[in-house]
C-alpha cells in the first residue's frame, strides 16, 4: 500500500513547569526505558503519542503520571466516522461490547541511590471501556488494583542502570504481563519480557569509539489477552482505500516469541564524521501481531519462545554521516548506509538496502 501522510504536526503540546515540576498536554514521542532495539511498556517505533503528563521531581527521585489517549480498537472505518463491526468474521468485531474509550495510564518511578545507579520501575493499565470515568485519571492509584478483565489489563516493568567503569554502562529490563501467583490457578501461560545490554565509549586521540551490544527474549503472549491487549490502532491515509488501520505494539516493538541480539560499533571522529556498523539477529516464532487465536482467554503458544514455526531474521549495515554549517544558525548532516538482509523460514531470502539523508536543523 501506498501511504500518504496528512497527519501532522508530529508534534504539538503545550507545557509549563516550575522548579520541581512540569506539566504537559499533546503530542509528542515518548520512550521508557534503556533499550535499543525497543523497550517494553512504550516503544520508540511510534511518530508520537496523545498523552497528558505530569513530573515531579528532585536530585535524586522522579515521579511520572501520564495518561496516553488513544483510538479505540473498532475505529477502523476508510470514512471519518466510528465503524462498529456486526460480523463476527471482522477482525475488529468484539463479542461483548463495541468500545469507544481507550486510554493507557502510568505511572513511573525513578531513583538514584547512588551517582553510579539508576532504577526505574513502573505500573500501568490499558483501560478500554464504553464510558469514560474520571475516577480512573487520579494520579496516585495503584493500577494493579484494577482487576476487572473486561476493562484492565496491567502491565508492569523494572529496569536497572549501573556505570560499572569509566565509560562502561550496563542495563536489564524485566516486564511482567501476566504471570502465575501464589494461589493463582494455571488457566493463563506467563508473558514476561527480559533485557540486558552494555554500552561504553573509549577515547582516543583524535575522535573515539563507542558500542553497544544487546539481547532482548519475550514470552510468546506478551501484550496479548481475550479483552484487553497491547496492540494499539493508528488510521493511516492510503492513495485508494482511504484511511485504513495499522495496528502495532505498543511496547517492544517486535512483540512477544521473539530472542534478538544486536550489535554496534562507532568511530566519532574530531573531523567530526561519524562511520559504524551494527549486526542484528532475531528468532520470531509464529505468534504475531495478526494471529488472532492467541487472544482467546487460555490460550497456550506451540512451545517457549520461538514457539512453532520459526523465522530467523539477520541484519548487517554500514553507514556514515558528515555534519557541517551552511551558516552560522543553519547545520545540515548528511548520511549514507547500505544494509544487507537475509530472512529464513523455510527458504533463504535476501535484499541490499541503500539509503541516502540530509537533514537540516536551524
């Protein structure tokens, strides 16, 4: 499909703050976590996000309160008006109610023991509903308390960061979806995400290098559930059909069965060019996005991850970009990377990308 994008500005708030405080309403890119290939509750892969925030915070403590405003799962029409599916047969169609309100609200905690250390923990729900209740938006609620299957689905998750040496970081991440409790029965397979990367830059005389590797597993049903899920809908322009959906994690954004690996290695000249390569791998197995099946309550993957049938997917790229002043308040960049791409399920297949960018900045 060919799609055209009238949906700007991509970013457009409003904000104010004080010492110790900000407050912001609109549209904007957001991404909690230390990821690169992505992170767990939101994902850096979205053009932006609807949200209201509020941040209060010290030298030592941040706390987060951020409510994303979102399209409801059946607003799928090629029109401008709500489409509420009848046939069981449409993917939108929802067997007990026909929702109109959509919201994720979270809250996020970040501490610094220690100049070295940096934790961060938050809690979260998707609300989904027919009705929109104010009760919901206050900011100190604990949102795991919110148990009702038909209107909640939680999502938590944990991440550490440590300067173990000068110029050496290490971070882990942990999600939990849905896992067993004590007392709790069996009825739902466990989806938990995990994360652990380094990352370092070594000086030299005349420029220096840095890296970064890292290694990402989720279970096969992460963000996925009967009623309430993680898949968010965006209506995108398309040239013939009109507005159409396009539905995307909203955490990590390859999803649950997959194992990824990657790798980056940087020269940051005093030039001041900028030349790498990065090599990435992933093992998805079959649950994706659209396979509908897994979000019957129960539902159990073909084994651990990658479950079923498996598509190994390899990446390696070079690139190289140059900034420099056209004048005095006018900077551009220019950039070149080739990628190499191989992808198997039960045959090899392959493609050689080449992409060229300017960029300019005032």
């Amino acid at each position: 499909m060919s799609f055209q994008d009238f949906d700007t500005p991509d970013r457009a708030y409003l904000s104010m703050g004080g010492n110790g405080y900000s407050l912001q309403f609109g549209r904007d890119r957001l991404s909690w976590g230390p990821g690169y290939t992505g992170n767990f509750v939101i994902g850096d892969q979205h053009k932006y996000e609807e949200f209201l925030r509020f941040t209060f915070y010290t030298d030592t403590f941040k706390f987060t309160s951020a409510t994303l405003f979102m399209d409801p799962p059946n607003w799928t029409s090629n029109s401008r008006s709500p489409y509420y599916p009848k046939d069981p047969d449409d993917p939108a169609y929802q067997s007990k109610d026909e929702y109109t309100v959509r919201m994720f609200l979270a809250h996020r905690f970040e501490f610094r023991p220690l100049s070295w250390l940096r934790i961060e923990f938050s809690e979260n729900v998707m609300y989904q509903d027919t009705v929109f209740s104010m009760k919901y938006l206050n900011p100190l609620f604990i949102f795991h308390n919110l148990s009702n299957r038909g209107q909640f689905n939680a999502i938590a998750d944990l991440s550490i960061q440590a300067t173990v040496a000068k110029g050496v970081s290490l971070y882990a991440a942990v999600t939990v979806d849905q896992i067993e409790a004590p007392g709790e029965g069996s009825d739902q397979a466990n989806a938990l995400g995990y994360m652990i990367g380094v990352e370092g830059y070594v000086p030299k005389t005349r420029g220096g290098l840095s890296y970064r590797f890292e290694g990402v597993y989720t279970d096969p049903l992460l963000y996925r559930r009967d009623k309430v899920d993680f898949i968010i809908m965006t209506r995108e322009r398309e040239q013939y059909y009109g507005f159409v959906p396009a539905y995307r994690y909203l955490g990590y954004r390859y999803g649950g069965d997959a194992i990824v690996v990657y790798g980056n290695l940087e020269w940051r000249d005093t030039k001041p060019y900028r030349v790498g390569s990065d090599i990435a791998y992933m093992a998805h197995g079959e649950v994706s996005i659209d396979k509908t099946e897994y979000d019957a309550f129960g539902a159990r993957p073909k084994g651990p991850t990658p479950s079923g049938a498996v598509t190994h997917t390899i990446r390696g790229g070079l690139y190289i970009s140059y900034p420099f002043n056209i004048t005095g308040k006018v900077q551009a960049e220019a950039g070149l990377r080739a990628d190499l791409l191989g992808r198997y399920t039960d045959r090899w297949t392959t493609d050689l990308q080449v992409t060229a960018t300017f960029a300019l900045s005032v």
